[in-house]
C-alpha cells in the first residue's frame, strides 16, 4: 500500500500479510503451523476474535492460509461480547466488516460477574472466556480453538513464572482441553513479534480495541491492577536488557526449549515431583 491519507481496502490489508509483512508475519505464522502442527485436515478451527490487533489479524492470516495452504480444513471466526460498552461493540463489527471477516458473535455476561472481583479479575475473566468460548466452538463442530498470543506474550510469560510463580514454565502451542474433551486449544502467531504485528496495524491505519473491560477502564483511572502491573513491568525490563543483549528475547525463548533434566534439582511430571536425589 503506498503511503496516502486514504484509507486501505480489504484488498490492501491482505496484499501487506503476504508481501510488505511476508518475512515478519507470513512466514513466521506458518513455520508455527507447521512446526507445532496446528493444523491438520480436516480440523473445524474457531479462530477468537477479541477485537485487538493479534485476534484480527490472526483471522486475516487464517484466510490467507484457506487461500493458499495446503490444508483441508474449516474455518469459523468466533467473538464474544462479555458486557463491551456500545462503542467498542460497534467497533469490532465495523473493523470485521471493514477486513470482510464473517464474524460471529455472541453475548455473556462475563464483565458483570467479575467487575466486584477483588483478587486477579482478568485470570478469572480469561478463564471464564477460555470457557465460554470452547462451548460455543464445540457447538459449532469445532475441534480447536485458536488464540492470538504471540512470541513476547510467551517470553514474558516464562520471566513472570521465575520472578514471581517460582517457577520455570512456558505458554505452550497448543494445548488439550481438560473440560471440553476432544477440544485443543492453538497459538498459531507463538513465533510472530508484537513489533511487527503492531507495524502492520499502523501500516494499514487501523485502529483496534486494546482491552476495552469495565475493569480495565476503571484502572486506568485509579491505577492498575497488579497482575496487569507486573506483566508491564517484565515487558519494559526484557525491553531494556535487551538493548545490551540483542539475542536475549530469543535466548528467553530457547531457554524451555533446551532443558537439561540432569541439571535440574526437581521437577514435576503429571503432578508428581522427581528429585535429582531419587536416581543420585
């Protein structure tokens, strides 16, 4: 798309996935297809469309790869509205409709239940929407759901899980469901930055909801709360030491990918602890 005030087309967003972003974000995308296999024929994928940038553009990814993959599978793009006020209803319709992605959307009362929560609302709210969007999906004939984490909410999550949890874990790929049976759960952009996911958007002038919950509205008034907190505050310190050490997001990465169980004191396999002792 050449740099104008007017706005893209349908037509322009999807000729930046494949060709401006075709190295940052195409590529990137299907090695994570292909190298976690997300995506097997005749999968029936729900791809969960919040209104943020990573769920939009995942939908788009996946259109793409209907177009041009070599998979035989099925694609239904599924949003919930857990209590959006009417502008940010409005405003996933209009950028759906603007991307010509077919979205189906259904209503819960999720904001109403957590907002007098007091101790981690957004995990009981992220919890409670994993649910609620796997009964819609299961009810559509689906066998998967797809989510739009992307590589740093992967890297932060193993910093946050050794500073404050304790402990060395990662977001997985993909996962099965422990209450759907025959459901998995996937994460096709796990390999695709946040830089070049929010570089498209700005190429492309669009505009997509960041959080847009009753919570997270009223903390912005009254200060965040401190799982939000905490997650800043590890984006901003791997941003930093990351000026001094330019492979240290790849590094943090590698580091779930290279465990030596032999140089490890313990660790835990389907709920029971092993201890370097047991076999000394």
């Amino acid at each position: 798309m050449t740099e104008t005030n007017n706005k893209p087309t349908c037509k322009d967003i999807e000729r930046s996935i494949v060709k401006k972003f075709r190295k940052e974000i195409w590529r990137k995308f299907t090695k994570a297809i292909n190298e976690y296999e997300l995506v097997q024929d005749g999968d029936r994928i729900a791809v969960c469309i919040s209104g943020g940038k990573d769920s939009m553009l995942l939908a788009k990814l996946f259109q793409e790869l209907e177009r041009h993959g070599r998979k035989n599978f099925e694609v239904v793009f599924l949003g919930m509205d857990p209590g959006y006020n009417p502008e940010n209803a409005q405003a996933v319709k209009d950028n759906a409709a603007l991307m010509q992605v077919p979205i189906e959307i259904f209503h819960s009362d999720i904001f109403e239940v957590v907002t007098d929560i007091q101790d981690n609302p957004c995990y009981l709210c992220a919890r409670m929407r994993r649910g609620h969007l796997y009964a819609q999906a299961q009810a559509r004939g689906c066998n998967k759901i797809a989510l739009g984490h992307h590589f740093d909410d992967v890297i932060e999550t193993i910093v946050m899980g050794m500073f404050y949890g304790g402990q060395i874990q990662t977001m997985m790929p993909k996962l099965h469901s422990t209450n759907f049976p025959g459901m998995e759960l996937i994460r096709p952009l796990y390999l695709v930055r946040e830089a070049d996911i929010e570089h498209w958007r700005d190429y492309n002038q669009l505009n997509f909801l960041r959080c847009a919950c009753r919570f997270t509205e009223q903390n912005e008034l009254a200060g965040e709360d401190e799982q939000t907190s905490k997650r800043k505050e590890i984006k901003e310190l791997i941003r930093e030491l990351a000026k001094k050490n330019p492979y240290l997001e790849k590094n943090i990465f590698r580091s779930v990918e290279n465990v030596n169980l032999k140089t490890i004191i313990a660790y835990k396999e389907d709920g029971v602890k092993h201890h370097f002792l047991d076999t000394y």
